[in-house]
C-alpha cells in the first residue's frame, strides 16, 4: 500500500503484514514467511499467506522482521529536554545536578516539553510502552503537565508518578496528590493506554520514613518503582528495611539492583519483584554492574530500559545490544582471572530480545494483552526493515540480528493499540516539530537560570587525570612526535 493509504489507515481497515520473519516471543518461536492480521486493536491472525477480509491494507514485509512493540520499564522522560548534555557525568555529577542544583528550575511547560520529545523517541524506535519515571513532579501541575504530554501521544505508558524534591511520605499522602489519582486514574481500566505506578527511593533511613509512602501504595492499588541497588545510594538496609514491612510484592519493579547482596536477590525473587536492568546506564554511571548474571541465578524476571536521555539514546536496540556485552563481559574478566576460558555463553541474543518485549510486559503486568504477537493480543508491532542498510542482509539469526545488527533507522514500521503511528521510516500522525520547539524554549529557560559558567561546567564536568606509567622502551621517534601519535615510519 502507499504511505498515504497508511497515513489514512486508522479510520479502522486492517492491516496485513506479508512474508515477514515473525518473532513472536510467546513461546512458538519464529515464523518464517509469516503474514500477521491486524483487525481494530487486536492481532486477528497469525499464520501463512493468511486470506484477509476485504479492504485489507498490505504492507511487504519481506525481508523484515516483524517483533512485539518493545516496552521500556524505567525512563526519565521529562530529562529528554536536555539530551546529552550529561554525557560525561559521573552518577554523583547527575545527582548534584538534578537533585540539589537544578531539579528546581524546571517549570510544569519543560516536563512536558521533554515527555513529548521522549515519546516520539520511543515511538520513532519501536519502544511501544514506556514506563515514564517522573521524579520531576515538584507539584500536581507538573504531574498535569507530564500526564497531558503522555495521553496526546499515541503510545502505551505508564505514568510513574515521583518528585525527586519531595518527601515521599508527604506527597504521596497530600490532598492534591490524592486528588489528582482520583480526577485522572478514578475509573482506570484494564483498556486505558496510560496507566498509573508510584515511583520513589528508599534510602535506607532505620526510621523507614517511607513506609507511609507504601501503605498509600497499597491503598490506592498501585504498583511501585524504586531503585534499589545503586551504589553509594540505596542498598541491602532499604531492600531488608522494605521486607520487614511486607512491602515487597509481585508488582515491585526494583530499578537496576546492581549492587546488592545475595539476601536481597533471594528477597525480591521470594517476594515475585522483577527488575529493570538499564545496562548503559549502570556501565557508565556506577550504580553497579549490570545483574542479569544474578537474576539468572535466582530466577528474577528481567525487563530492559534505558534510564535517561540526558546520557544516552531512548532506544532498546542500544540496551539489548549493552546488555549482552555487559553480561558476556563480566563473564570473561572473571573466567581470565582465574586463568580460565568461556567455552560456552550463557546468555543468548533470544533471551535478551524476550526481555525488551514479554519481559516488560510481564514487569507490567499486561503481558495478557501486550508483549508477544499471539492472537488475541493489542497490535503493538515493530517491523524492522531496511532495503538500504548492509547490516539487515542476509538474516541468519534473527535474534542476532534484532540484538546486534539492527538500530532505530531500520524500524519501518510501527502500530500502537492497531494504530499506525510509523511508516516507510516516517512517523505518522506525530508532531515532532512541535515537540522540538517545546525543546528548544526548556533548553532557553534552563540555560538562563543555570548562567553561562555552571552550564559550561555541566556539559564539560572535571575530568579525572590519568597517571602515565612509566614504559621501560624507548621510541625516540614516537615519543618526539608532537601530535602524540606515532610518528611515520619514513
Ligand atoms: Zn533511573
């Protein structure tokens, strides 16, 4: 079909892919030359040169692959609004920076802005649901602002509400708080595309002040998000300080845990928790190795996420591909430190695309409606397919391919709910530049309230100096090099 029967397809035709490779991550495996019928929301049929009702609209898929809509357990949206600008910060640098210098300036307009911007990422990348970890919520306004942005965006989300600035025990039990649970999530239902958690620390204080926080939880029937396990921030105290009050439940979603003790793995696996492990995250902020080699160990479901834009891109191809380098890499150094070889990897590309699609949904909790291409399910599909890009040919391995190869420029196609929101590489029915121009007066804002020399500092933080060793060669000719490099041979 043409872009512009596509761009027009939500008024309700269905919609077939045709001759696609089919990861359909619900346990039948692949389906090679499969067609998949989407009919409203839902996937209608899944099968071989399928005999479609009348109207239908065709999307070629050969040579593509078709996969779940990917779902992403733990992203700071609102932090969009300044992309990249913490590349080159330590956790401690991102800490300062948000919690104790400049969370504050942002306005309920800059959440907003970044939510927006974030959800055309996640969109324009595949990722179908996100799990947006708003700590930025220092009033209920900013809370309107980041929920406006979520609900006017044609994705699945999860609204975890935070504030970074707050007490925990306090906002999660003020009027307004409360008010704005019941005016927006009153009448939740299993249907909606935003839904609702509770995101918040808990920092290891013996008082345990956040226990107030927890029994507002179970009051209003939400989930919660924390991040435990974050070196030099939360640790096993919180984990056993969250087991003593019987706070630790089968909807906890613990946020990296990757540095903790075997107790605490053995608590959240007893308790049914999950984690959502951000490998980029962990391996250039610290908040601890990547764990997947521990939740393996102890049979804790994993589901994937990127953590925040302020450091790196709001795609899962990047987290899956880090994922299974940081898991593999570990084990090798820990192999060659006792003179030993891996002759046989333990986590496979297969397992690590399971966990950036079913996983997330069954962190979530919607994996009966989301996650896998089953029938019956809502139509969250991504096809990956990139007639121009080398690294899509041939596909060998699919799971390699999805894990390795691919990247956000080869998502083709994408549908939310039944809804094309991608197609032929273009977004459908988003307003990127809108968002961009959102952007661009938080990223004004920001920068007059930081002042030009705190901004410098933010983009270019101190580096920390490496010591040379002292090399008992002598490369007179390198070493009288100017540019540093080594000098040519004649
Ligand atoms: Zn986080």
């Amino acid at each position: 079909m043409n872009p512009d029967e596509v761009r027009a397809a939500n008024g309700g035709r269905p919609i077939v892919f045709r001759n696609a490779t089919v990861l359909t991550m619900d346990g039948q495996g692949i389906l090679e030359n499969g067609d998949v019928l989407v009919v409203g929301e839902d996937i209608a049929e899944v099968g071989r040169a399928l005999a479609v009702p009348d109207g239908t609209l065709e999307v070629d898929a050969t040579g593509g692959i078709l996969m779940p809509g990917m779902v992403d357990t733990h992203r700071h949206m609102w932090q969009t609004a300044l992309r990249g600008l913490g590349a080159d910060w330590t956790l401690s640098q991102y800490f300062v920076f948000y919690y104790l210098s400049w969370g504050k300036v942002f306005r309920p307009q800059d959440i907003r802005a970044g939510n927006l911007l974030s959800a055309v990422e996640a969109l324009d990348a595949g990722v179908t649901t996100t799990v947006d970890w708003s700590h930025g919520l220092q009033t209920v306004e900013h809370g309107e602002a980041a929920l406006d942005a979520l609900r006017t965006s044609p994705g699945r989300f999860v609204l975890a509400y935070g504030n970074l600035l707050g007490a925990p025990w306090e906002w999660t039990n003020s009027a307004d708080f409360r008010s704005f649970v019941a005016r927006e999530f009153g009448s939740q239902s299993h249907d909606d595309l935003v839904r609702l958690q509770l995101a918040f620390d808990v920092t290891g204080d013996p008082a345990f002040p956040e226990k107030a926080a927890f029994e507002a939880a179970r009051e209003l029937g939400l989930p919660v998000t924390t991040h435990a396990g974050v070196w030099g921030a939360t640790t096993d105290e919180s984990i056993r300080l969250m087991w003593d009050g019987g706070f630790m439940t089968p909807t906890t979603t613990y946020v990296h845990a990757s540095s903790l003790g075997q107790d605490s793995y053995h608590r959240i696996a007893a308790s049914g928790g999950s984690v959502s492990v951000a490998a980029e995250s962990e391996l250039n902020a610290g908040q601890g190795h990547p764990p997947t080699w521990q939740l393996r160990k102890h049979g804790i479901p994993v589901s994937l996420s990127m953590d925040t834009s302020v450091w790196m891109s709001g795609d899962l191809f990047s987290a899956m591909r880090a994922t299974l380098s940081a898991d593999r890499g570990r084990e090798h150094v820990e192999a060659h430190l006792g003179g030993d070889t891996v002759v046989h990897n333990r986590l496979r590309a297969e397992e690590v695309a399971h966990w950036a699609t079913i996983g997330g949904a069954k962190v979530l909790g919607l994996d009966d409606r989301i996650g896998s291409i089953t029938v019956g399910k809502k139509a969250d599909l991504v096809l990956l397919k990139n007639d121009r890009s080398p690294a899509m040919y041939p596909i060998l391995h699919p799971y390699g391919t999805v894990v390795f190869q691919a990247g956000r420029g080869d998502v083709h196609t994408v549908l939310v709910n039944g809804r094309v929101v991608k197609h032929e590489h273009d977004l459908v029915g988003v307003d990127l530049s809108a968002a961009k121009h959102a952007v661009a007066n938080t990223v004004e804002h920001a920068r007059a309230e930081l002042g030009e020399e705190a901004w410098r500092e933010s983009v270019t933080p101190e580096l920390a100096t490496t010591e040379r060793i002292p090399n008992p060669y002598t490369y007179t000719e390198y070493e009288g090099a100017e540019t540093g490099h080594r000098a040519q041979q004649d």
